[in-house]
C-alpha cells in the first residue's frame, strides 16, 4: 500500500455547512471518499491511501485540478483507493464537493 | 482421540452412541444423570439428510424437558458441497441444526462441542460453532479454508501465507488459530479422562457469549471485542 | 494447343474422387478426412470459413486431422484465424501461407508463429480488401464453409448468420473450385435458399452445431459513470451536431452505453428522428430500447447476435429478413454499406498516439483488422453528398474553390483516457510499431490512421480534428483531452486554452453538460433483464448473461 | 439537465449498502453507529495489501422505519464481496447484543455477502457463529430479525447460514441464498455437478423466485427500495417465535421438503410437484404474475422459521 498527502491552500471555503459525508465504495476501479469539514477555511488537506503504487505525480495532478476548481476549503478529505482511474478519482471528487454543499 | 476413544473415557460404564453414515446420536451416563451426544465423524461432509437428522435429536432432547447436557462430538469436512443440497435449502436445515441447538441451550440444557478431527466452513457453524463452549482435543484441525485455496483465492504465493500464517493467527487454519479467535474456549488433555474434563465444563459454563473476550485475550481477534462495545455503547444512546 | 479448361478439368477430378466418400453430395461426419483428402491437393488455396459468429469447425478439425503427408503446404484465405486448429494446421505442414483479416482470439499465438517462421504471411487484410483479392488473385481453389441446414440437392440455409458465404462461394464456384458445406442438419426442404445447391458440391452433417459467440452484447449493468459521460458528449457535440442519421457503431461500451442513451438523454435533448435512423451494424441487444422507441429505421447487419433471432423475426420493418422470416445478414455488402453509405463511424480502440493513428494491437498480439478500418475510413471514391458529409469536409478545408470541395466521414474515436490497470490509452508511440518490427510486418498494424480520424471523445473532452490546421495543433488537442496521461499532462496548457476558444476542444461544461450528472439512472436499460423487458420478451439472452 | 429518480424506485441491486438504508427507512432517520469518520478499519487487510473501507464494508445504526424503532445494518457487497471479516462482523454482533437491551421494533439486516473475508477468515467464521447466537436470543426476547437480500453478492456461506436464522426473510428475484457458491461447487466436484457459467442455473438453483416458492423466504419484492421497505415493514409484524413448537414445525417443514423433492435434479421439477402450472416460464414471469404464481403454492408461506 502506497501512502500520499497534499496540503493545499484555497481561496475560499467550501460552501455549504454539511460536516461530513462519504461517497463511492472501494472496489476494484472505484474508490471511497470521506470529507469532514474540520480544517481551517483556507486549508485542504487529501490523504490517499492506494494499493497501486508509481502514480504520485498524476494523483498530484488531479487532486491540485480539483482543488483549483473545487475550492474546498477547510476540507480533510480522506481516500481508500481499491485502483480507480483518474477519470473516476475526479469524479468522485466532485461527487463529494457537492454532497457537502447540502 | 478416534471416537471410540472419546466415547470410551467418556463413558467408562458404557452408552448407546452410535454411528450411522458418518452421523452420531446416542447417549452414556454422566454422574449418573444422562450426556446426550450428537455429531459428525469420520470426516463426513453435512449434507440436508444429515444436518436434518442431528436437529431431530437435538430437539428430541429438548421436548423431554429435563435439561441434560448435549455433546456436541465433532470430526467432519465442511457442508456437503452439491447442486442438490443448494436446490433443497441447506442454508436452512445448516440454520436450523444450529438454531435447535442455540434453543436447547436457552432452555437449559448445556451445550459442548468437542472437536476431536476436522471441521470446516458451514458444517462447523452448524454444530460444534453453535455450543455454548466449544473444547477441542490436541489434534483437532479445524479451518475455514486451507492454505492452499487460499493462497489461489487471494492470489498470493503460498509461501507467503506459510510465513504470514506464524505470525497472522487472524486468517491461518488448524486449532492454535482457532483457540486464539476465541473460538475454542479450552483443548483438553488427552492423557486424562474426558469425563472429568466434560464435567468441569458443564459445571463452569460461560453465562454470556465470552469469545470475543477470549479472542482479545488471546491475540486472535485483537479488535472485535471492543468494536461490538463501541457499538453497542453507541446504540445504548 | 493451349487448354483453356484444364481448370474445369481438374475441378471434375476432384469431384470424381470426393464422390467415392459420398452418397451423391452428401457426406458423413466420420468420412471428412477421407473426403479432404479426396479433394484437396498439395499447394491449394483453401478457404476455411471462420466468421464472427459462424464456423466450419467440423471442417477444421477434419483439417486439421489430415495426413501432412498426403495435404501440405496449402495457402490459407480466410478472414477469420479463430480457432485453434486454423493454426494447427500451420503447425503440422499442412498449411504454409497466409493471408486473412482477423485473428482476435488466436492474437497471441499468431503472432509467436510469424515470428518462428511457421506462417508465411501473404498480408493482414480489411474484410473488404481480402474479399476483394478473392476475385483477383486470392481465388480458392478450395473452400469450406458452413450453413446451418442443406437439403440433398446443396440448397443451404445460412441461418441469421449468412456473413462471408455468399462472397466466398461466388468466387470459388465460379472459377473451378469446390465447395465443401458443412451443416447443422441436412433436411428434406431448407427454410430459405441463401446459396443455390449447384454451387454446393458436397455437404457434410456436422457431429455438431457450430459454435456461436455472443460476441456484440454488452451488459448494460457493467456501464460506467465514466461511459455515460463520453456518451452524452458524442450525443450533443458529435451527433446532434453534424445531424449524423447514417451511422455504424463499434462494439465497445462506449458506443452500447450511447444506444441506452438515445430514448433518453437524446430524446429530451428533441433529436429523435434528426440522429442515429439508418444503421449498417449487428444487431446489437443494447440497440433494442431505440428500436421499440421509434428511433431506428432501418438496421442492415454484417452477422446475427446470439439470442436475437426471434426478436428479429418479430421487427422486419427494422432489419432485412428473408421470406422465411429470418435474418439476412451479409459481412461484404454491410462492410460496403459502412464504407460509403454512412456519415459516421465510432468506436473505440485501445492506443492513441500524438497524431491520432490508433491500434487495437498490445504487446505480442497480432489480431488483425478486421473491418474497422474500412468502416472507419474517409472514402475517397465517394460522391454523394450528405449535410453531415459536406459539413464536415466544410470545416477541414476553409480555402478554395466551394464547388471543387468535398465532404468528409466522420471517424470518432471514443476512448477514456485509460483502460483496464491503469494503461494509458494515449502514447508517444504505438506498441504496433514495435510489433511489426519483431513479426517482420512490412506495414504497422495501425487500426485507424490519424488523417482519417476526424474527432476523439474522451471523458475530459472532444478533439475536433477538422479544426486543427497543423500537425502541432492536432498534437495540443489531442493532448488536450488526454487527461491525466503522461501524454496529456505533457500538453502545452496555453495552446489548449486557445484551442478551446476556437472550439477545437469542447470540455463537457461547454457542451452545456455537467459531468456529475452523468448517472447510470439515465440508461434506457441498466442490466439485460431490462433489455428483455423492452423487447416484450422476444430478445433471449445467453445464459452468462442472465441473473434471474 | 437532470433526470430526477424517486429515491425508492431505485434499484436494490444497483445501490450502495447506504443508498438502500438512507431509501429504506423513514426520510432522516438514520443515525450510523461507529461511522466512517470514526475510521474503524480492518487491522488485517494492509498486510495482504488490500485497501480497507472506513466502515469494513457494514453500515450499521438506529433509524425509524413506518414510525418505530428498528436497528440496521447493511453490507456493501462490492468492498470484498460483502465478506465477514473482524470487524465487519463484530459491528453485526454489537448490534444484535444491544437490540437486546434497547428492544427496538426490529432488527433489520441487509445481506449481501460472499461468507467469510478469507484474510481474516477465523474472526468472520466465529463473527458468524456470534451473530448466529445473538440472533437467537434478541428472537427469543420477542424481537424480529428481518432479512433482506437482493444485492450482487448474494447471500452466500456464513451469510446463508445468518439468514436461514432469522425470522423473516425477504428476497427480489436478484437475491441469492446459499451456503457453497456455485464456483466454489463447481471447483470441487466439477462442472458436470454445477456449471457456475450456467447463469440460469444457478438462479434456478438458489435465486429468489425459487426460494420464495420453496418457503426459504417469506417475501418476493420487485427490485426496488420501496419494494423492500414495504416488505421489511409488512414482515415486523408476521415474525414467529423463536420456541420449541417452532422449532418441531420448521423440522417437519424440512423433513418434508427433502422427502418430496430430494430426488428432483432441477428447480423446475420442484415447481411442478408444487403445482406451478408452466414451470419452464417461472424465470421469465414478471414480478406481478410470479406474485399470482405464489400465492397458490400453499409450501410458499409458513410460521416455521
């Protein structure tokens, strides 16, 4: 298992209020996603956990694209990763952002 | 121990324990009052018939009402794999085995598994699984898998699993591993008579169902015990 | 003196001897050997039918089973290297030469026999081009084929599956060979004649049916989130778009996942009737929601799909069925109908590389081509026009003279950017090149070349190929929609940014799309049992794909 | 523009393990017991490297269903096949020992499980016999242990065994009850005993259709959430008692069962002796039909469980 954490820091918070939601399930090609609201607001932090090592640069890469564009802030996202592609890593990203806007 | 040996130390003065298709039923004396035994020997896969006959023993002891103590005498392979088992329901005459014993042990009668051979997969939780207390005698091996299937299901080298298996008691067939999950409370001494050994047993039966205690004790389940708290804490409210 | 029918000839002798094992054209299972090697002589061309969904393997194995001794060094022409013993035969010497079109399950070891010398390849062909060379200079001398039912007199039923007979035996029958049918059951009358019987010239009950594999079912539980994304990009930026209504799709998810997309996605988006009414396709299970909502007009299919006869027979307005009621398939026709009838081709593939080429091949399979490339192919004898087609020829040539241009196919590639274990659809260089340097390839295997790809869809976005006016613009916007791939993070961010504002890239956002609405609950059918239901009951699925 | 779905038309088949609570019980009302931020992960699968799931692939926690207290708890048949492993199962067993104390209206379980997790194969097969146990005794103190099964994984192994437990059991045509899969038949005894390729086979052989008309489950329900829920909320208040006279019952249900049908090789022989007039059309059947269909097999519906 292969363990990776980026710190980011936004320029606004996350919106909504929600303190916590999950999303996706781990399995093969799909991942789990926790996102607790418990940073300060200008804070992002992701911790990846992944049984495919060698892909550091391009979890870099989605997780600063979502934080870019995503903005949230004040988010400690946590992820169990059973293999997804970065196509479903985004994904469900996005999935999580909006859970916590409700 | 073969099953006459067992029976034997057992049952010095005798009893009517016999064996029909791999399947026990019968009863000897202890301290006088009567020691219901049922089981599987000889390796036997559980099959319906089986897992049917056992249960109508069991629940012939129960309708006599007089809270005797059931042996529950162990050496089986696991459930009887077919399409036809499947086709009848064995997931419920396996439940059913299980739930006759779980009743009698609730209105009275002691219940002891004793696992002196094999037993594996649905056939063990079907019987000696679903006793009270469960002992063992030095020998016994008793798996949910062996390392082989294993090792092809998981896809790891099984030299691998050999080396995890010394220090992992949590995935690792035969008795040790099994002791230190919690789910063989106690292996008995072979060298001395069972019938002091049972006796204890039926004299210190748990009041609850302690395994998860003893698998935190004994390193087998290190965290079950405290999650199953945790939770029921929570429920609590 | 010249002998002029030295061919007839030498076709009457072969017959002479094969009828010593027959009782008139019929022969029996156990006599196929003898019957083989009654007819065949040293050095033949010999074509042994291997089809998608339909196979002489009884002939095969009565092949296969001949003595080298006697049956050597034959020149096999065929489109399909299938089954095993399509190579045994190179194995034991009874074949030398090869020329076909697809060896999709025999990739890997086809490709270890070219590079031991055992095969001495003639060419990996399209469908069409090997049919082509049939009637030039790849004329069997010999060929084997399969039916499902003959009657004593030769007639063959072809069952839904007809595919590459009539081709095959058009030109082996009338330039002096023999035709050797194998056949399901051989009946008093067949239910339709698709090959006359004086062009059969010995028929074979088969110790079995032929194997059929449900080769173009895709279950619609296995579709992705992903999928539906790239799905409804190519709906709303390709098909509504161009007003695509010709059309051949390729097998893959991505395509199957738009067809479950067209009664819903497509139907709120106002485009039935405008897209996707005219098909050249097998009759794929997925296709049968639009088909019950009146989407599909017309469907002319290259073979059948396992389970949907009775479905078929029940939706003759859509497909070609024969008086008895059954499919009319026929590869070469639908080939030809994909090649210049239709306004689009898509379909997926497994690498890319930065000038858009793309290849099915991986490292040590060669699996041959099959048709994609001439459905995926701007054909350049075309000239008829279409809005789609002059649409698109439109956008690729802004200069000259308007009556002095043409229009172009739409050839879509429709891929996510990575595949099964994370392996990269996009690379710098194709693994083909690296193949057919180790096979001795004079040609890449290369699937699709680049300037005949128009657009690329992935789930970052499209690629309008049309649009770009340089080999380094092609190169940013298809790196621009590489996602996270080496390839696509290598992309020149600014030059993407540009290529968007000119529409050369479309992400989902500017197609007006959001990417998390992409959800299974938008398919028409999410599993088989739902494909079942719309059908009324009449689509009967293989059993592996059944979970009730 | 978005294509909006009522939350119970979804399908059971396709949900997550917490799609199905959050559509099963009453809108809001579930609180999760040690959820996902408590991070209470399998301390085995990194050796193995496995990922592990922040909940060990169970939902477990206290909801109102139609207005009454229950407990659920709900696997996710996609992290490891649904299987029992420590915690997983420990999660199950907590849960049943407090339904005791706190006597809700029920205790719900969603099954969808392969059996045993392999890698932690001792803990999930003695989880199993714990579960097995505190079932019996939260039934005895009048409490109803409803089973609910329609996932991918099925109901297989251990899981069979739990569910042959309980006191109801409701099923979709999806469902799956059994002890040994079909793969792990057809790798011991061969494909001429059970083809597992053989997809209509094998729901013949242990889906749902077959074990609602056998009696080895009590409910038939569409594949939806609504479906379930209406059946769990139906099969609260039809739960049997967990005493001798049950027990004698159940017996002679079976005995009779493998009496009449132990020498049929197929399902569909089994239907007929049952009195299903087309047997051969019993897959095929829409749930409304199938519905028809049951309701005049007399050997569907009994107390005996």
């Amino acid at each position: 298992m292969e363990t990776l954490h980026f710190r980011h820091s936004t320029k606004k918070p996350a919106a909504g209020s929600k303190p916590m939601a999950v999303i996706g399930v781990v399995a093969s090609g799909n991942l789990e996603i926790l996102l607790e609201r418990v940073l300060p607001p200008d804070a992002c932090e992701v911790a990846i956990e992944t049984p495919i090592g060698g892909f550091g640069d391009v979890w870099e890469a989605v997780v600063a694209d979502f934080v870019a564009r995503a903005q949230p802030g004040g988010l400690r996202i946590s992820i169990n990763d059973g293999g997804a592609r970065p196509d479903t890593v985004s994904l469900r990203l996005a999935q999580g952002a909006r859970l916590m806007e409700a | 121990m073969t099953l006459a040996d067992i029976l034997a130390s057992l049952f010095p003065h005798g009893h009517s324990v016999t064996v029909a298709e791999g399947l026990v039923t019968g009863q000897g004396s202890l301290d006088g009052k009567p020691l219901h035994v049922v089981g599987i020997d000889g390796d036997t896969p559980l099959g319906v018939e089986g897992a049917l006959a056992l249960s109508a023993a069991v629940l012939d002891v129960v309708r006599a009402g007089d809270r005797s103590p059931i042996l529950v005498a162990i050496d089986s392979d696991s459930q009887r794999m077919s399409r036809r088992d499947e086709l009848l329901g064995l997931n419920e005459c396996l439940a059913h085995l299980a739930k006759s014993l779980l009743l009698a042990d609730r209105l009275g009668h002691p219940t002891i598994g004793l696992i002196y051979g094999h037993s594996a997969a649905g056939a063990f939780i079907a019987t000696a699984l679903a006793t009270r207390v469960l002992a063992a005698l030095p020998g016994a091996n008793p798996s949910v898998m062996d390392l082989p299937s294993v090792a092809r299901v998981t896809k790891l080298p099984l030299e691998k699993l050999q080396e995890m298996a010394k220090s992992t008691p949590v995935f690792a067939p035969g008795l040790d591993n099994m002791v230190a999950a919690g789910a063989v409370h106690v292996v008995l001494d072979a060298e001395k008579p069972l019938d002091g050994q049972i006796r204890a047993l039926i004299a210190e039966m748990p009041k609850s169902d302690v395994r998860d205690r003893l698998g935190q004790e004994r390193g087998g389940r290190p965290v079950a015990r405290d999650i199953a708290e945790r939770v029921a804490r929570q429920a609590r409210g | 003196m010249t002998d002029w029918r030295s061919e007839k000839t030498a076709r009457d002798a072969r017959i002479a001897a094969g009828r010593a094992h027959a009782q008139g054209k019929v022969v029996r299972a156990e006599a196929v050997v003898d019957l083989l090697e009654a007819v065949l002589k040293p050095g033949d061309r010999v074509c042994l039918e291997g089809d998608n969904q339909k196979q002489a393997d009884c002939l095969a194995r009565g092949l296969a089973a001949c003595d080298p001794a006697k049956i050597h060094d034959l020149h096999m022409v065929q489109s399909g290297i299938v089954l095993p013993e399509h190579l045994d035969v190179f194995e034991t010497g009874i074949a030398k030469q090869l020329d076909y079109s697809y060896s999709g399950p025999q990739g890997s070891r086809i490709a270890k026999m070219l590079y031991g010398g055992q095969i001495e390849l003639g060419a990996v062909h399209t469908y069409l081009e090997l049919f082509a060379r049939y009637f030039v200079d790849l004329t069997p001398n010999v060929a084997l084929i399969a039916g499902v039912s003959a009657d004593r007199e030769g007639n063959l039923y072809t069952g839904p599956n007809t595919e590459d007979t009539p081709t095959v035996v058009e030109a082996t029958a009338f330039k002096n060979g023999v035709v050797i049918a194998q056949v399901n059951e051989i009946v008093d009358k067949v239910p339709r004649v698709d090959i006359p019987g004086d062009r059969i010239d010995f028929v074979i009950e088969a110790d079995k049916p032929f194997y059929v594999e449900p080769l173009f079912t895709r279950d619609p539980a296995a579709m992705t989130e992903t999928q539906i994304l790239i799905a409804m990009m190519a709906i709303k930026g390709i098909y509504a778009e161009y007003g695509v209504r010709r059309l051949n799709h390729g097998i893959g998810f991505g395509t199957a996942a738009i067809e479950l997309l067209l009664p819903t996605y497509a139907e709120k988006l106002g485009l039935k009737g405008k897209i996707a009414t005219h098909w050249a396709l097998n009759p794929h299970p997925t296709l049968i929601p639009a088909i019950e909502s009146g989407w599909v007009k017309q469907v002319h299919c290259f073979g059948s799909e396992v389970g949907m006869d009775r479905y078929i027979r029940e939706r003759s307005d859509v497909f070609f069925t024969g008086a008895d009621g059954s499919l009319r398939s026929n590869r070469a026709f639908c080939q030809t109908a994909g090649l210049y009838a239709c306004d689009m081709f898509i379909g997926a593939t497994l690498q890319i590389d930065l000038a858009g080429h793309s290849s099915t091949v991986t490292q040590n399979r060669v699996a041959g081509f099959g048709g994609a490339p001439n459905m995926g192919s701007d054909p350049h004898g075309r000239r008829h026009p279409s809005e789609t087609w002059m649409k698109a020829g439109h956008e690729a040539e802004v200069v000259g003279d308007p009556a002095l241009m043409r229009g172009r196919k739409l050839v879509v590639q429709l891929v996510e950017t990575f595949g099964d274990k994370l392996v990269p659809t996009f690379v710098e260089k194709l693994d083909a090149l690296e193949l057919a340097k180790k096979t001795g390839l004079e040609l890449a295997p290369v699937m699709i070349y680049g300037d005949d790809v128009t657009h690329i869809v992935t789930e970052e976005g499209i690629a309008n190929l049309l649009l770009c006016r340089n080999a380094d613009e092609r190169e940013q916007a298809i790196r621009g929609v590489a996602g996270y791939t080496e390839v696509g993070r290598g992309r020149d961010r600014a030059m993407v940014q540009r290529l968007r504002e000119r529409g050369v890239i479309r992400r989902p956002e500017d197609l007006g799309i959001e990417p998390l609405d992409a959800d299974r609950s938008l398919l028409a059918a999410k599993s088989i049992k739902d494909l079942v239901h719309w059908s009324g009951g009449l689509y009967e699925p293989p059993a592996r794909f059944r979970n009730w | 523009m978005r294509i909006v779905t009522d939350p119970g038309s979804q399908s059971w088949y396709e949900a997550s393990a917490r799609q199905r609570v959050a559509g099963l019980v009453d809108e809001g009302s579930f609180a999760e017991f040690l959820g996902p931020a408590e991070r209470a992960m399998s301390p085995h699968l990194p050796l193995f490297d496995l990922p592990r799931a922040f909940d060990d692939g169970i939902v477990v926690g206290r909801a109102q269903l139609d207005g009454r207290p229950v407990l659920v708890a709900s696997q996710e048949g996609r992290f490891m096949g649904g299987a029992f492993g420590e915690i997983h199962g420990a999660k199950l067993v907590g849960l049943l020992r407090a339904a005791i104390e706190t006597k809700p209206a029920a205790v719900l379980i969603l099954f969808d499980t392969g059996g045993v997790r392999l890698q932690e194969a001792n803990a999930g097969e003695t989880a199993i016999a714990e579960t097995m146990r505190a079932i019996a005794d939260a039934r005895a103190a009048g409490i109803p242990v409803i089973g609910l099964i329609g996932g991918r994984a099925g109901c297989y192994g251990g899981g069979g065994l739990i569910a042959g437990t309980c006191s109801r059991l409701a099923v979709s045509e999806s469902g799956r009850i059994s002890v040994s899969g079909p793969e792990v038949i057809e790798t011991n005894k061969g494909a001429e005993e059970f083809d597992s390729r053989d997809r209509a086979l094998v729901w013949r052989t242990m889906g749902g259709k077959h074990r609602r008309l056998t009696g080895g489950a009590d409910a038939y329900c569409a594949d939806t959430v609504a479906a379930f829920r209406e059946a769990a909320i139906r099969l609260i208040g039809a739960a049997p008692a967990f005493d001798l006279a049950m027990l004698e019952a159940e017996q002679s249900r079976l005995e009779a069962r493998v009496k009449r049908f132990g020498d049929c090789r197929d399902a569909t022989e089994i239907w007929a002796r049952l009195g299903v007039n087309d047997p051969d059309a019993v897959p095929a059947m829409t749930d409304a039909a199938f519905a028809e269909t049951v309701a005049n097999v007399t050997e569907a519906s009994h107390d005996a469980r």
